[in-house]
C-alpha cells in the first residue's frame, strides 16, 4: 500500500508535473488506539499501515487541464472532523428541507473522513458497508449533487485503482464511477492511465 503512494510520487516527478509533494515520516507513534476508541471504529489495516510510517502525507500535482490530490488526514483530523461531521448532522437536520435529510445525518454519523479536498469534499469509509464514498461539501446547497456515491469498496481497493491515476481529482466523480466504485476505462481518465 504504501508503496503505491510512493510509486505516484515517483511516476510524478518522473513526468515533471508541477506538483507540491510534502511526505513525513513518523519519528513519534501517535496513539491510534486512542483514535479509533474515540471514533468507535476499528480502522482499516491498510490505512494504519500507512499511519505507522507517515505523519503527513499531501501530494498535489496539475497538468494542463487536470488535477490530483492525496490529503491524507491525521488520526487526530480524523477525530476533529468526524466531530465536526456529527454537529454538522444535527444542525443539517434541524434547517434543511431537504426530505432526504434523515438519512443523509445517518450517513454523517457512519462516516470515517480519511482523505481530504481543498474544496472541502472528502473520502469517508462507511462503517456500514466498508465502502468508501463521498462526502460533497455542496450538499448544504439544499440538493444531494454527490453526496455518498460509491468511489470504491474498501480503502485497499481505493489506493490500488486510485494510484493507477495519480491520485486524479474529478469535479464530478460520476463521471469516473460506475455501481461498484472508481471505473478506469471510463473517459475522464483518459491521458493518465
């Protein structure tokens, strides 16, 4: 897994894209154990992996008309952000008219954020499911847009298909899903393969 990240870095620099790659190495052991109590969730393997040997990871490249980003948030994001998911669900519920409103503060209270946007969209792993999907920052736009839709069926399967593609950010990721998560020979891919 980790070796994935690495190998997009890699692949990045190689082809000279105008990228900001800012990697560190853990020198301390966060608690982990810690986390995931607090979060009341075990986390995936292969995200702890990753943990364990890095403290920050953010890449983000551009080239011509496209874009990448791998924010991944620290154990201690994670935490901040679900809590701010969790009051940002009870406050959804309690202004939006939205009819789906109910279900979308169940999804809010299941979701783990694990990666970031800079548009304020995130990955989340669904403890329902394992899935990994979409958090939409737009959804306050009182319409779904994106919200929940299914980029992959686990965080292993995210990293393998995702990393094919440099980490590749999509403004309308329907585009590159199909009912079973990400979907490489789908056209918005194209040039990056």
């Amino acid at each position: 897994m980790i070796e994935l990240v690495l190998n997009v870095v890699k692949r990045i620099q190689n082809d000279k894209y105008n990228a900001d790659i800012n990697i560190q190495y853990n020198d301390t052991t966060e608690d982990l154990l810690t986390t995931e109590n607090n979060i009341d969730i075990t986390l995936p393997d292969e995200l702890k992996m990753i943990h364990d040997k890095f403290s920050k990871v953010h890449i983000s490249w551009k080239r011509n008309d496209k874009r990448g980003y791998f924010v991944l948030l620290s154990l201690k994001e994670i935490y901040r952000v679900k809590e701010d998911f969790k009051t940002f669900a009870t406050d959804f519920c309690l202004y939006s008219e939205l009819d789906e409103k109910e279900s979308i503060k169940q999804d809010l209270l299941s979701w783990i954020p694990v990666l970031y946007f800079p548009n304020g969209d995130y990955f989340c792993i669904d403890t329902r499911t394992g899935a990994i999907v979409l958090f939409d920052h737009e959804i306050t736009e009182d319409y779904l847009n994106l919200h929940g839709i299914k980029i992959a069926n686990n965080f292993n399967e995210l990293i393998k298909k995702w990393s094919k593609v440099l980490f590749v950010d999509i403004y309308d990721w329907s585009l590159g899903v199909d009912e079973n998560g990400l979907n490489l020979s789908e056209k918005i891919f194209d040039g990056i393969l």
